[in-house]
C-alpha cells in the first residue's frame, strides 16, 4: 500500500526488526564495537541490554549476520522463565545438557 505510493521495495515496518534498516547512531555503533570486542576476546556472557525499541534486536541480528561460522552464540529473548529455564535455554543453545 504506501510501499508503492513512496517507491519502496521493501517494507520499512516489519514486526520483526530488520537490520537493513539499521541506523548506525554513535549509541549503536558504541554497543556493536563493545559486543565485537567480547566476542574477539571470548569474555563470555555479553548483556545487551536497553528501552523497547532502543534497537537491541537489529544490532544483534546485524552482528549474528556478519559472524564468523565457529563462534557459537546463544541469544536470550524471552526472560520470562525463571533462572533455571534460561540457563536450560542458553545450555540448548550450546549443546550442553
């Protein structure tokens, strides 16, 4: 609908964030520069964490598309669960059980 009106070939207000559509702010840039470095570095657990719609998703979904095949990641989404469900998830998530 305002797809064609405006000439666009994709659309712009997905449910699920995009990161073609990523704006690389000095705050955005900052965080991917400090997730890069704990990957290169194998800190461990890297939090991520800001406001709703701050672009948490979209830069981590831009970092995963541009990894390295060997580094495992396990990306925690939902924390709802209680302690042990997360730390199931993330141990799933790494083949650990």
């Amino acid at each position: 609908m305002y797809e064609t009106y405006f000439g666009l070939n994709t659309k712009p207000f997905e449910l699920v964030p995009n990161p073609l559509f990523l704006f690389n702010s000095h705050s955005h840039k900052k965080a991917i520069s400090y997730l890069q470095y704990g990957l290169q570095e194998r800190v461990g657990f890297i939090l991520l964490a800001g406001e709703v719609g701050s672009g948490k998703t979209t830069i981590i979904r831009d970092l995963i598309k541009n990894l390295d095949e060997d580094i495992i990641l396990s990306q925690v989404i939902n924390t709802s669960g209680t302690a042990t469900e997360i730390l199931a998830m993330i141990n799933d998530d790494f083949g650990l059980v």
